[in-house]
C-alpha cells in the first residue's frame, strides 16, 4: 500500500515528495570513547520537506552512526523529551520542519545549555527536576476534610491558570534563560511556570508554601525580564506573564 502525506497542497503519496540533502552539524560528546571534550561531527542525510530534525536524527542513528544517543519518545510535541538547540535555537526535534530552517546550509544541533550533558544530545535533567518538585508540583489541601462531593471551580477560576497547565516539561525555557547559565542556581522559568499552576487554581491551599519557596535567593526575583524562555517555549506558554504574576502574587498575596 502506497503511504499518503499530508502536505501544504493537500495529501500526495509518499514518493511523489522530492528528496534533497541536508546536512546535520550534530555537537557530540563521548568521554568513555573520544576523549573528554565535545567535538562537531557532520552527516548528510536525504530527507523530504515533510521531515522534521528528528526524523534526520533517526536516519543518521539506524543508518550510519548508530551511537548518536538523543532522548525522544512521544514524536509529536507531548512528552517533552527531545528539547535541543537546532540553529542555535532551543525546539523540540520532531516540531522543527526542515523545511523551516533553511535546509540550504548546515543545520546545527547541540544539546540544550545550562544542563550537564551525559552523552552526545541527552542532558541530565536531574537538576530541572530537582527545582521542578521543590515547589511541590500537585494539589494542597490542608482543610482536613474527606469531600464528600468534587471540589467545583468555575471556568473563569479555571481560566486564570489555563496557560501553564500546558506545559510538558521539556525544559526549552530553563535551558534558554542567561540567569539559569550563570551557575545552574535559578529555579527556572519551568519551576514558577509549575508554580503557577497551583497557586492561582481556586482548589489549592499551598499557595503561601510555594511563594515561601520562590521567595529564596534563587528563585524569582532572580528573573530579569529577558523573555528568552516566552520565545523557546514550544506549548506557545507565556512564560515570561506568569512569573510577573508570581511576583506580583508575592508581593500583594493575592491568588
Ligand atoms: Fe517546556 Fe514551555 Fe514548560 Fe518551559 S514552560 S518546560 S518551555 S513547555
Ligand atoms: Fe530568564 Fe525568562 Fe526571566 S529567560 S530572565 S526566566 S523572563
Ligand atoms: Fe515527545 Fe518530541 S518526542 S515532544
């Protein structure tokens, strides 16, 4: 059976779409096997323009280099998992049409920066995580009382937290941010993007705790208003709005 794609003009098959070659400028690092520092490696890869950076990286790992480790799982934007600098600009690889980036001239692809990288593109995302569950990322309710009924909220209660419960950690903002690369301290923009959540959903009783939390030496008087992270967000999450609003929230303690 002849595979149908989806395109800009409609829906064509498979081997109708053209062909061309790019090549992919990938930064490698593999201390047990190529010594202790980072170095470039380039691949040329045959590719459609309905392919995505991922799809690049899964041809060049199932048929020339079968150790470039890369993290991905979902494939379509909702695990999070694939967040890298492609053209020196934090996405998520299988978001990123080649088409897009100017497939003309080498397409660069690092690991995402501010976080240790274990092997070629995969990070240790311990210390994002670490930051992640310090502002304790689920409900809080101290009232004590078994419900006997749901807890209802109304769609504008709903609404005021509508934007950050998009998020699918996939650290692009954290690992965008100038603050977070000065010494990897900053919770991040991810941490008060998940602190948000909470503290504005009508249910929650923790919002005094998580503010306790952010109100540290690290946390969000450290942001600078840089935007970097409102911009790498692939969930289009205003990130650089909520923690103006966490601040505020600081400020005045009303949520
Ligand atoms: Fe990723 Fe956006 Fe969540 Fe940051 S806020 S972790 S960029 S989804
Ligand atoms: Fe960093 Fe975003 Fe603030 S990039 S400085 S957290 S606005
Ligand atoms: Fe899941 Fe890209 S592989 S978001």
């Amino acid at each position: 059976m002849t595979a149908i794609v989806e395109t800009e003009t409609g829906p064509v098959e498979a081997g109708a779409i053209p062909s061309f070659t790019v090549t992919l400028r990938i930064m490698r690092f593999d201390p047990e096997n190529h010594g202790p520092d980072p170095y470039w490696d380039e691949f040329d890869v045959d590719v459609h323009g309905t392919d995505r950076v991922l799809d690049a990286l899964h041809k060049i790992k199932w048929e020339q280099d079968g150790s470039l480790t890369f993290r991905r799982s979902c494939a379509h934007g909702i695990c999070g998992s694939d967040a890298m600098r492609i053209n020196g600009r934090n996405r998520l690889a299988c978001k990123t049409l080649l088409k897009d980036i100017n497939p003309n001239k080498p397409i660069t692809v690092e690991p995402i920066k501010g976080l240790p990288v274990i092997k070629d593109l995969v990070v240790d995302m311990e210390p994002f995580f670490a930051s992640y569950r310090e502002i304790m990322p689920f409900l809080i309710v101290n009232d004590g009382k078994h419900p006997s009924a749901e807890r209802h909220q109304s769609p504008e209660q709903r609404e005021r937290y509508d934007d950050t419960t998009k998020c699918i950690l996939c650290a692009a903002c954290t690992s965008s941010c100038p603050v977070f690369w000065t010494d990897g301290q900053y919770f991040g923009p991810a941490a008060i993007v998940n602190a948000h959540r909470f503290i504005f959903d009508s249910r929650d009783q923790g919002a005094t705790q998580r503010l306790e939390v952010l109100n540290d030496k690290e946390g969000v008087w450290r942001c600078r208003t840089t935007f970097n992270c409102t911009e790498a967000c692939p969930r289009g999450i205003e990130v650089t709005r909520a923690i103006q609003e966490v601040k505020r929230a600081m400020i005045t303690r009303a949520f």
